[in-house]
C-alpha cells in the first residue's frame, strides 16, 4: 500500500445525527484529529431514492477526502445501508484504493444479539434504513436465531432537523411508531435506534416504552470498532493526525448548526458552511 499523507479522520452523517457517534468516538479517542461533515441542506436523506442517497453520500465522502482524510466513518444509517457496498467496492478501488470508508450496521450488526435475552429484537429507523432490508439481513449472519422487527419512522428525522423534537407533533409521531413496533411482537425485549438522530430524543422514547424493554444507541458500539480497527489497521492509524483538532462543516445553516450541535455535544463549537455537488 502506497503511504499516505497525514490527515484527519472523517466523519459525515446526513444531518445532526452523526454528532451522536462522534460524541462518543471522541470521548474514547480524543487525540485523533477529526472533521463532521452534516450535509443538512440536503437532509433528510431517508425518504429519499437509492441513486440519490449514494450520489449524496459519495459526494460527502469525496469532499472529506479533499480535505485530507484517510479514513472516513459513515456516521448515518440510511447512506451505511444504501450507499456504502458500492463506495467500498465501486469508487474506492477506482479512485481511492488506499483510503477507508467505514458504515455502521456492521459494528452493530455484530454484537446486537448479545445484548437481547428474548432474541427478539426491535429496529427503529428511517424509511430506506427499513426498506434496505439491511438490519434484518445482517443480524441474520451473525445470530441466526434472532428475530428481527423493523419499525420505520419517517417523520422523526425532519422533526429532529428543524428542531421540533419538543413540539406536540413529536409526541405524536414517537408515541405512534413506538406502539406500531411493540404490537409487532410481544416478544421483543430490546430496541435499537438504527438511525443516529434517534439518541437526541431517548428520553421521549422511553417514555412509550415498558421498563423491562432496553434501548440501544449505536454511539458506544461505533467508537469501539473504531478504537479496534486502528489497532488492527497500524498504516491507517499512522496516517491519522494527533493533536485534538475538531473542525465542523456542514452545507446548512450555520447558527443551527450551532445551536443544535449544543444539545448533541453540551458544547459551543465553530462551525463552517460548505457547497458540496
Ligand atoms: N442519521 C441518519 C441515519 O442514521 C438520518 C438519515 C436521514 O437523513 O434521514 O439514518
């Protein structure tokens, strides 16, 4: 493999929602160098066709490379579902060999059937998230005996995005899709928010659901695969950058940004506007 210059980790999300992992990430591996990307002018990518979202996705990928990445973490469910297989095996080997793109229904996929005791396990998520069929096909592999139920929730990504997650209509639409995954199966006794919005309004969730049923967020899980794959992958970790750099870019609006980012990280932070396709 050719050597790599220096440069920052990337790590993009459709919206928000990827400072529910990155919070995390940087929590375990805060020397690391990192630039979020939100392509929120474009959010939310959820109900949006497969060409489109990959087209998004590969153009927010490109962008983070230009800016020096080597490895770059999908931090969005719905691009890790539907556009991630043809960045890794389409664009990268053509114009990228040496870089990395890393999703997240792996690392999930991985050990979520550990953390069920009934092995039945529910999946909140947005509309191409549940129509990709991926969580399903993918906790299958590594725990076949585990049965999936999938609830789609359209509504809750905008709300997020445009800062109504407080609002009556929230209430609604959480309290709605919450009782339509429970009346899927008495069964389940562990629910996974599959999109990274979701940890923004856990308490609400919790709220509709009975104490003896756990709610995952993908955070921890996520910073912990990362942590693990650059102790296995030393060029990638050498070509990482160290000093504790954060820069935030997203296509949206900045003050937004900014004053969303607070309720995800509990921080101020700059933020930079960017044009991306
Ligand atoms: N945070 C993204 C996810 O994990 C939201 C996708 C969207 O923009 O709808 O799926």
């Amino acid at each position: 493999m050719a050597r790599l210059s220096k440069g920052p980790i990337g790590i993009f999300d459709s919206g928000f929602g990827g400072l529910s992992v990155f919070k995390e990430i940087e929590k375990i591996l805060p020397a690391y160098d990192y630039v979020y990307l939100g392509d929120n002018a474009r959010a939310p990518y959820g109900s949006r066709s497969f060409p489109t979202i990959y087209k998004y996705t590969w153009e927010s990928v490109q962008f983070l490379f230009e800016e020096g990445c080597n490895l770059v973490i999908i931090a969005c469910n719905t691009s890790s579902a539907k556009a991630l297989r043809n960045i890794q095996q389409l664009n990268l080997k053509i114009v990228h060999p040496d870089k990395r793109v890393l999703g997240i229904l792996r690392p999930t996929t991985e050990i979520i059937g550990e953390i069920s005791i009934s092995k039945a396990i529910g999946i909140m998520a947005t509309e191409g998230t549940v129509t990709s069929n991926s969580y399903p096909i993918e906790i299958k592999k590594f725990f076949p005996e585990v049965q999936v139920f999938q609830q789609s929730c359209p509504m809750l990504v905008p709300l997020i995005e445009h800062l109504e997650y407080e609002s009556e209509g929230a209430e609604y639409y959480i309290k709605r899709y919450v009782n339509e995954l429970l009346e899927q199966s008495d069964a389940i006794d562990t629910i996974l928010m599959a999109c990274t919005h979701y940890p923004l309004i856990k308490d609400k969730i919790k709220e509709y659901l009975p104490d003896d049923i756990q709610l995952i967020s993908q955070g921890q899980i996520v910073a912990n695969s990362l942590r693990s794959y650059l102790d296995r992958h030393q060029n990638l970790n050498d070509a990482s950058t160290k000093n504790g750099k954060r820069i935030f870019l997203t296509t949206g609006d900045v003050p937004v940004f900014k004053k969303q980012s607070r309720y995800f990280l509990g921080r101020d932070i700059e933020v930079e506007q960017v044009e991306i396709g």
